[in-house]
C-alpha cells in the first residue's frame, strides 16, 4: 500500500473481518427473503424455523436459493456470449469496421458441430448462419438449444432419460427459474433442484461454450504463450493501463490503439503504454497476446495502491464497488465502458463496437492524462511490488488434442488413456472461480493444488484461479519436475516432447477465462467420445476452492450434468436443509452420475478429490479388464 494513503480506506479482508459473525442462515441457505411475510429463518437443525411463514420447509427454501444463484450466473455468461453473437452477426453483414473473422477454421468446425451448411464458400456467409443459430438461443425458436449440440451425446440422451433438458431458450431458462422460486409457486426440492440442473446446462452451452466458440473465432484460438504476473509488471515510468471485467470485445481494441498511441504517451514524458490484465479480461489477453497478468478480482483494489497505475478500464462482472473508494485517495483513473455497469467514482465512455476503435481511443488518451497528472503530483510515492513470476497460459483444449496427435496419431487420446491406466495420471480436475478472502488466508487454493500435482492429478486452471496459480509459479514449465509426482512429470515431458518443446509442459494448465470453462468440457468430451466411455464415468472432477460468485456456482451446476464429481469451497449455501445436502451430495449421483464434495479444509479436500478420480480410474480399467 502506498505510504500517502495507508490507512485511509479499507481493503476486501479488512471488511470480511468486520462482516463477522455472518449470519448462519444466510451462511446455509436457511434465510428466504423473497417475500415481505419474513426474512423467515428456517433449518433442520434446532434453533430456528422449521417451515416460514406460507409453510415452506429448509429443502424449499434451500433449492429455490440454490435454483435463483444458478439462473443469476446463467444469465451472466449468456450476456456474456450475446455480445460476441451480435458482434458476429454485424461482421457477417459488413457493419464493422475494427472487427473481423480471425480463425476461419474454427467457425467451420463450430458450424459442423451445430449441423449448419452454407450454400457457397463465402466466409460471411457461414459466420451469418452460425451466428443466426446463436442468437435464436436467446430467442427459442427450435425445440431445445442449438449450442446443446456441443454436449457429448451420451451424456445428453442420459440426462433427457433423466428428464433433464433445459428450455429452447437461455433468457426463457432465467425467467421460469425467477417465476419458479417466486412465493407460492414450486415448492418441491427436487423438482426445483432439477430446474436448477437445466439452467446449469443453459449456461454451459448458451453461455459458456458459445461464448468462447465466437471469441475464438472473431479473436483467434489461444496457443502456448509466456507471461509474467503479479504486481510486479506494472512499470513505473511508463503509462499502466489495467483492462478489467470480462469481454475481449473491448479489450481487443484497446491493445490496438495503446499501440497507436504510444507517440502520445511518449510526448506526454512516458516512455511507452504499459497495458496489463485484471481478473478474465487479463486472461482473455494473456492467453492470446501474452498481455501479464497484474492481478486477479480481489486485487484489483491493491493495484490501485502501487500509486502507479493510471486508468483502470472495466466492462462487465467482477468489478467491485470498493474501487471505487479506493481511486479517491489515487491519481487513478476508473472508467466504465458498459452503459449498463456504472460504479460510483467511476468516470463512464460509453463503448460501442461500431465505434470501437473512437471509443478505445479516447479510454487510452484519459490514461495518457493521468499519467501526466501523476507525474506533476509532488511527494506523490508510486510503491510497486518486487513479485512477477513467469508463466505459460493459453493453452486451449484445440492446442492439447493437436498434442496428443502428435503423439499418437491413430489414437488420440490413448496417451490419456495409458497414462490413467498405468496410474501415472491419476486423473484431471478442473479448478476454476475467484479468490476469496475467506479461504486466501489458508492459501486454500495453493495449497490444493500442490496437494493434487504430488499425488498424479492435473489441475486445469481458468479465470482469477488462473491469476492465483501464475502468480505462485505453478504454470512455468520449469516448474514441473518440482511440483507434479514422478508419473505426472513423465507424462507432461512425454508430451512436451511431442508438441516440439524443449522441456515438459507446465504441472498447471491455463485455459483461459471463466467462459473458457467450456474448453475443460470441451476437453472431457473429446476423451470421453475418443475413449467411447460416458463421462459421468471418467476420473475428472471440477472444483471451486475458493468460491464468490453465482457465476462460479452456475459453473459447477454444469459440471455435474457432465456427471462430474464437484467440490467448493466455502460450503454451497445448502446446510440448513439436511433434504437438499442429500440430493446434491447422494442422490445426484443416480441422476446425472455427479455429485457436490463440500470441504474447507484443504486437505480433506484434496483427499476427497483423489479419491474421486482414483475411484473412477480403477472401477473403468476394471470393468474394462484392462
């Protein structure tokens, strides 16, 4: 924290501490608030409610506040992947000029996938239709979603045996999920927690999956990069330009015109533009133009008190209304660009993505200005950390299957296959979601991590989870032989090899940002077909150790429609009904093969997460008579 301010304003950890005790019923999702008869308190336990007040029991209560934080993170990613739809559709019909289609090759393949056909070869023309497709999903024109389509099938025509299907429509998805938990209506936990379900699945292929299916093919599939991060690559004399939220749509544009404008910051006594990533927009750069990772969502605040950064540019999610506190004892600029996001303190440009390139220009010059005003400031201490660490991300799940068929060939994802056979990969889990200044103080997600390498599992990383891991040097491959166990090493070398590296490939996998989940799913599917095993069957689990958001907890809603075995941290705020913490944990595994681990402590989670995939491991290999 810079000396001038010290002192003067609180951080994230500073007001946890203050929130405490929290509420117990809030905390376990005994606390319904959705009608004005209460706040009623209701639990299965011995003090408190044992219905509301309209007779709704805990498992009520529980699985409409469960179904009500899915529907949230739904509608969150699938705004999300609107943008990137509307943008696709104008590049289609010529309206932009700061955009274009930069891989080719994976509309082709997302086209394929969705059935779609275009008349001729021409280019526009196919990115028309599939972005028409995308967009009726948000509409409901056709029986289900047409993203949906991207599921393994197996694991689709299972869910639909299971009655398991969600809306044709994700919007149509959010709002029966707002009119379901409504006072009076659905009461029945189970039911509820299967809307839940379809909601979870809505996200994952109208949100997640499509998000980052036209991403990649406006901006291009991620390779294998280096970066650094931390605090660190802010660079004192030069303008520090922090890009922070969530849609590359914007961020895209301002790496072009920083670069345009480095002349300016160059007159204006900088000696360049200096840009960095905060939170999912730092990994949506990192991962395809090597921008370093400053820092993840909880400290954003903290790059604020280096002194040393100039303008903080934020779109949409993850933002926290504390910045704004904190740029009133900085030179700082905080500039919103979404005209429905608005921070007090913040200064607003609205963006547009058909004057993309004006908008992005002037979001850079207000940045130049502040580095000027910094610099005419006297006694003004600009304090940035030492900490930078070196990191590999980028690496997509297109960029592993090329791997692996460059290591075999015929079969792709026998390297997979043999390496779980033979137990030196015990299995993958996916860890994903935000830093939480409840478990930060425990270093839960390092600590996890480290746990996972040394007993053969690999972690896949994505959003600030990935800021976390690369801030603790767990994504430089020189790194590997340190951290992952003696059989992991040996296959992350085995395929290092095989990509044409000069060492292994990283102990830690950095797929992107939090819409890049869909890669992790992508993944799966792909050694699940590969494998011909349902995979509600494969040794992969997904977790969120140290989970904030409802968008994390839409996220792990998806996964266990893949039949994954799923573990958060904190607790899902489902304690106080011993009804709904038996479904999610017991009775889901006959639904959807997936299942809720709910452990805080780091190493009864890592236990319980080995123990999920080794069981997996071993019970395939066995009934296979491998």
């Amino acid at each position: 924290m810079s000396s001038q301010t010290e002192g003067e304003y609180e951080l994230p950890e500073d007001r946890l501490e203050e929130s405490q005790p929290q509420c117990p019923f809030g905390v376990g999702g005994g606390c319904c608030r959705i009608c004005y008869m209460g706040p009623c308190r209701v639990t299965d336990g011995a003090h408190g409610m044992d219905r509301g007040v309209c007779g709704a029991t805990p498992g009520t209560v529980a699985a409409r506040n469960l179904y009500r934080e899915i529907a949230a993170g739904a509608a969150s990613h699938a705004d999300h992947a609107r943008e990137i739809a509307e943008v696709l559709e104008e590049i289609a019909d010529g309206g932009l000029s700061a955009y274009d289609i930069q891989d080719p090759e994976k509309l082709e393949a997302v086209a394929a996938d969705l059935g779609i056909e275009a008349e001729t070869d021409d280019e526009n023309e196919l990115a028309k239709l599939v972005a028409e497709a995308a967009i009726e999903d948000f509409q409901g024109a056709g029986e289900t979603l047409n993203w949906l389509d991207r599921m393994p099938d197996e694991q689709r025509e299972f869910l639909e045996e299971q009655g398991i299907q969600p809306k044709p429509s994700v919007d149509m998805e959010v709002a029966r999920a707002m009119h379901r938990t409504t006072q009076g209506n659905d009461a029945d936990p189970v039911h509820l927690l299967s809307g839940a379900l379809e909601a979870g699945m809505a996200d994952g292929y109208a949100g997640l999956t499509m998000g980052t299916d036209l991403q990649d093919v406006v901006f291009g599939r991620p390779q294998p990069v280096e970066t650094e991060a931390n605090l660190g690559t802010l660079e004192k004399d030069q303008v520090n330009i922090a890009v922070h939220g969530h849609s590359p749509v914007l961020s895209e544009i301002i790496v072009e015109m920083a670069e345009e404008l480095e002349p300016a910051a160059r007159e204006a006594g900088a000696e360049g533009i200096n840009l960095v990533g905060i939170c999912c927009t730092g990994n949506e750069l990192a991962e395809r133009r090597g921008i370093p990772l400053a820092a993840h969502s909880t400290q954003a605040e903290l790059a604020v008190t280096t002194g040393a950064l100039d303008a903080m540019v934020a779109d949409i999610q993850c933002i926290w209304p504390g910045i704004g506190d904190v740029i009133e004892c900085h030179h700082t600029k905080l500039l919103t660009t979404t005209d429905y996001v608005r921070i007090p303190g913040a200064e607003h440009v609205s963006f547009d993505p058909e004057t993309a390139e004006a908008d992005a220009r002037e979001i850079v010059q207000r940045g130049i200005d502040a580095y000027e005003d910094r610099n005419s400031r006297q006694e003004y201490d600009v304090e940035i950390p030492d900490e930078r660490a070196s990191a590999m991300v980028g690496i997509s799940e297109d960029y592993v299957l090329e791997v692996l068929e460059a290591a075999s060939p015929e079969d792709p994802v026998a390297p997979v296959v043999d390496a779980l056979e033979a137990g030196q990969l015990k299995g993958i889990v996916g860890i994903v979601g935000c830093p939480n200044p409840k478990q930060r103080t425990a270093d839960m997600t390092e600590r996890l991590i480290e746990g996972l390498l040394a007993e053969n599992v690999l972690p896949i990383v994505t959003g600030c989870i990935g800021h976390v891991t690369a801030q603790a040097g767990y994504l430089d491959p020189a790194r590997t032989d340190e951290l992952a166990g003696d059989g992991l090493s040996e296959v992350l070398h085995a395929l290092g090899n095989a990509a044409g590296l000069d060492g292994p490939l990283p102990p830690v996998w950095h797929m992107g940002s939090c819409v890049d989940n869909s890669r992790i799913g992508n993944l799966v599917r792909a050694i699940s077909e590969g494998a011909d095993v349902p995979t509600r069957e494969l040794p992969v689990a997904a977790s969120a150790p140290e989970l904030i958001a409802e968008k994390a907890v839409s996220i792990g809603a998806w996964a266990l429609t893949l039949g994954l075995p799923v573990h958060t941290a904190p607790t899902l705020h489902m304690d106080q009904s011993e009804e709904v913490s038996r479904i999610m944990t017991e009775d889901l595994k006959g639904i959807t093969g997936g299942y809720a681990i709910q452990e805080e402590d780091p190493d009864a989670a890592i236990d319980a997460l080995v123990a999920a995939v080794d069981e997996r491991r071993l019970a395939l290999f066995d009934e296979t008579g491998a």
